[in-house]
C-alpha cells in the first residue's frame, strides 16, 4: 500500500514558533509508531522566523534537535517554496499563533489545492481574533463575561479621548479587569490591572502589539478546558481544570514545568460537566471550526454561572499538552488522535464537501 505523505509544517513566524517545534516532534513521533508508520510518511518543512520554508535535510535536523535555525541575514524570497511541496498529498499544519494559526497558511493550503489538517481560512480567522470570536459567541447565544472592543486608534488618540475611553472601560467593566490584543496567542501582551494606572499601561502596550484590543470583565472562577473532534458532527472530550499560582494564566505559566497543574477529569458535577461539553460544541460551530478546537471556559462555583472565554483552533499538540491528554484520558490515544485527525482532514476535503 502507498504511503499518504504528510507535510509537516511547524516553526512560523509568530512568539509560538518553539512551541510549534515542540508540537510537531510529538506528531512525528506519534506518525513513527507501528500503528501509523505503514500508513504515512512524513516529510517535514520548516517555516523560519524570518519567514523562509526550509524543506529535507535542514527541516528534518530542526525537528530532531528542536533548535530553530538562525535567522539569516539574508533577505528570504517567500515566495519560493522547496520542490519538495509538490510531493505532498496531505499537509499537517502544526502552526500556533499569528501568520499560522490566523487563516493566512489555510488561505495558502486551499490555494494549493491539498487537504490539511484544522479549520479553514473562516474558522481559523474568527477563532483566532478575540472580537470576532466573542461577535460569533454572542449571535450564537453563548454566556460570556462583560468585554469592551477596542482599537489602537482609541488608544493612540489625543488627549481627550483617551481618558474618556478609560472612563468608559472604569464604569461598564470595573477592576480589576483584562486588556488583551484580540490577535495573538498564548497569552502575548495580555495585563490584569487593578487601577487607572495600571489601565493606561496595558491599553498602550497590548496597542504595541495589534490595532485591535478587547477588554474583559475579571471574574473568580475555576478555569475549565473541552477537547472538540470532528468536522460537521463534532464529539467532546472529557473536562480538564488548570490550577496555578500566578495572576492569570500567561506565557510563562503555561510553558514552564511546574508552574501549573492539569486535572482530568475535572472534579465537577456531572450536569456542568455535561453543560461545558455541550457549550464546547456550540462554539466549535459558531466559528465554523473543523478537525481540532480546545475550548476554554470560566466556572464560577459560588454561583453555578458558566461562562465561554475562547476557542483555540489549533492548541498546543505536545504530549503534555491539554488538547492530546484531554482524548487520551477519553479513550483516544495520542497517535490515535493525530490518525483520526487526517483522516478527517481527507474527509473534509472530499469533492462531495
């Protein structure tokens, strides 16, 4: 039987291109394994900070050291991609974050005219944008915390409008509260604030980072994560619960051993349980998702209050990470998981859809 050949594609050049490493040496792994090593074939290609596709022997050393290449000096002709794209009968983007994760790559693979793994350009697009996404969520009737979109514009104004805005932020949100830049991932540029002070900081810095900005309500609350599966009948994993000590779930917490602990599943009632399950799905189709999501949500125990904080159409894919131990403690193991994920890739792309 032919081997299907697999474009791996990782790095990026978004904040998450070392987590994209890590994440596609897991997937290359879990495709080595007896079970899928008969069935796929991999063929790596690395995408470098400076934007360059590296393809065959440099892509295959950078996923098995997990070190990026430096950035060359010299000016990188993007749109030159290595012969070796045209091999490909199946791409596995194993991007997080902007210019990966954002509906730019999707627009690229549909052009190419090759399934690949994950949402298209609309689900990825609206998934990855916060104000697009909460829009998406509030149509679909989906409870969420108070929020406040934001432009650079508003920001960046004179002096008279910005304290207004602040204002406005003060009286309809409170503190303490969340300034986040609506496109980026992992928790980049996001502040909680406590004071005026403290607002004016964060508005101007998460400005530096996008034009658009949201502001959320900050609620006390047990953070819960959902594993979606699927393309138009989607299944739900089990819950999981992230616990950590820090001020909020940043960067740094997320990436670092030991800064916070993961429990699946969660200890929760069957019925809110059931209720993230179901609210997981609702999102999964309000931004139109496909193959993968991980759905994140605040529990407010003291009042029973649920509410949806975001969809990640591509999450972390290492194998400690919550997305692949979400299935596996549902009973799909994770060179199961990055199986079903291809072949409902190939189903997707089907000229019947």
């Amino acid at each position: 039987m032919t081997k299907l050949r697999v474009g791996l594609l990782f790095g990026g050049r978004s904040g998450e291109h070392e987590v994209s490493i890590i994440s596609a040496r897991a997937i290359a792994h879990a495709l080595s394994l007896e079970e899928n090593a008969h069935k796929y074939e991999v063929l790596p290609f690395y995408i470098q900070k400076n934007g360059s596709w590296q393809a065959g022997v440099t892509a295959q050393q950078v996923l098995a050291s997990g070190v990026p290449l430096e950035i060359s000096s010299i000016t990188p002709n993007l749109w030159q991609f290595p012969p070796e794209t045209q091999e490909v009968d199946l791409w596995f983007p194993v991007l997080h974050g902007p210019n990966g994760e954002d509906g730019t790559i999707q627009g690229l693979l549909t052009l190419m005219q090759v399934p690949f793994v994950g949402s298209g350009v609309l689900g990825s697009a609206v998934g990855m944008d916060k104000i697009a996404m909460k829009m998406a969520f509030a149509q679909a009737g989906l409870p969420q915390v108070k929020y406040i979109a934001v432009t650079r514009a508003q920001v960046w104004s004179n002096a008279c409008v910005f304290p207004k805005l602040c204002d406005e932020i003060e009286a309809t949100l409170g503190y303490p509260c969340f300034v986040k830049p609506a496109n980026l991932g992992s928790s980049v540029g996001i502040a909680k604030v406590r004071s005026r002070q403290e607002l004016e900081t964060a508005l101007d810095n998460a400005a530096s980072h996008d034009r658009r900005i949201i502001v959320e309500a900050g609620v006390v609350a047990r953070e819960v994560e959902c594993a979606v599966l699927g393309n138009d009948n989607p299944k739900a994993s089990v819950v999981g619960e992230i616990t950590f000590n820090s001020d909020f779930y940043d960067y740094e917490t997320k990436y670092t051993p030991g800064k916070a602990d993961l429990f699946i599943p969660a200890n929760l009632p069957d019925r809110v349980a059931q209720q993230i399950q179901d609210t997981a799905l609702q999102a999964f189709a309000a931004v139109d998702a496909a193959g993968l999501s991980r759905v994140d949500f605040f529990y407010v125990e003291t009042t029973g209050e649920l509410f949806i904080n975001e969809i990640n159409t591509f999450p972390g894919f290492t194998s400690t990470s919550m997305y692949p131990q979400l299935w596996a403690n549902t009973g799909i193991p994770f060179a199961q998981l990055v199986h079903q994920l291809i072949q409902l890739a190939i189903a997707r792309h089907s000229p019947i859809n």
